[in-house]
C-alpha cells in the first residue's frame, strides 16, 4: 500500500506541477487559456493519483477528487477576481491540489487519517504564502511541489502514530 501511494504522489504531482509551469507562462498572453489549461491537468492529475495510490474505485475517487479540486480553485479565482486578494490566488492552486489529493489518495475512509491530511495542508498553505510574500519566484517554482508529497507524509506520521499507540495495548 505504501510503495503504491508514492507512485500515484509522484504521477500527480507531476502532472499538476507541469501544468502550473505551462499555466504560469499561458497566463500572461491569454488568462482563459491558462487557467482552463490548469483546470484540466488538475483533473487529470487527481485520476492518476486515485489510479496508482491504489483506490478501490479509482474513476469514482478521481471524479469526485477533480470536483473537489476545481470548485476549490475555482471558488478562490472568483473570490480573488472579487476582492483582489491577493492571498486567495497565491493558495487557489495548493488548496485545489491538496484538497482533491486528500479525496483521490487512497485510503480515504479514515476519518482522523484525512483530519490530518488537512490539518498539514493547512501547515503547508501557509507555510507557501510567507515563501510568496517573500520571494514570488521561489514561490512559483516550488509551490506545485509540495501539497501531494505532504499528504504523504502526513499519512506516515498518522500511521506511525497509531503504531505508537497499538504498542502500549497488550
């Protein structure tokens, strides 16, 4: 189960993170074609993360996961165009991967395992948006990096968690 959730990590962590780069230089010339170029490799990068993290219903988690993933990065775009936050647009793309993984990412059914799934995808959101005040470029290339990897290691520090607890059990 493990080395499986890796793979689907890296496959979707590759595809978004390709599709951001493209997005990023789309946007300038034409903004409709970038973000709907983005919008896509979201979707496709949310199947291929339930496909190879091995979901028992990989079509039916990566659906659900690319609804999940577009209506958050679409909410975040329209409350951006709306207010002209800026925060909202800096963590459209990491809240819309991220959120998507934790329902593509097999397994799913844990509640306390997804609780702190998000609990480090908040950790990272933020983490992202000081490194974009900061340095947007250095933003720019590492932020589609980071919310699938993270899931992942959330996932390990709740499995050793819950070891840690079953050893004091006799």
């Amino acid at each position: 189960m493990t080395g499986s959730r890796w793979v689907g990590i890296s496959v979707g962590t590759l595809i978004s993170a390709l599709a951001f780069w493209f997005a990023v230089l789309a946007i300038p010339s034409n903004v409709v074609v970038g973000v709907s170029m983005y919008g896509a490799a979201i979707a496709f990068a949310m199947y291929g993360l339930a496909g190879f993290s091995g979901a028992n219903d990989p079509m039916g988690s990566g659906f659900a996961a690319a609804i999940i993933a577009l209506v958050t990065g679409g909410t975040l775009a329209v409350m951006f165009e709306a207010t002209g936050f800026r925060p909202l647009i800096v963590t459209a793309p990491i809240l819309a991967v991220g959120l998507g993984g934790t329902r593509a990412l097999a397994p799913t059914k844990d509640k306390l395992r997804n609780s702190s799934r998000i609990a480090v995808l908040a950790g990272v959101t933020v983490g992202l948006n000081v490194v974009f005040t900061i340095e947007p470029t250095a933003f720019g290339l590492i932020a589609p990096l980071v919310p699938l990897p993270a899931l992942g290691i959330a996932d390990r520090f709740y499995e050793r968690g819950k070891e840690v607890v079953d050893e004091g059990t006799p």
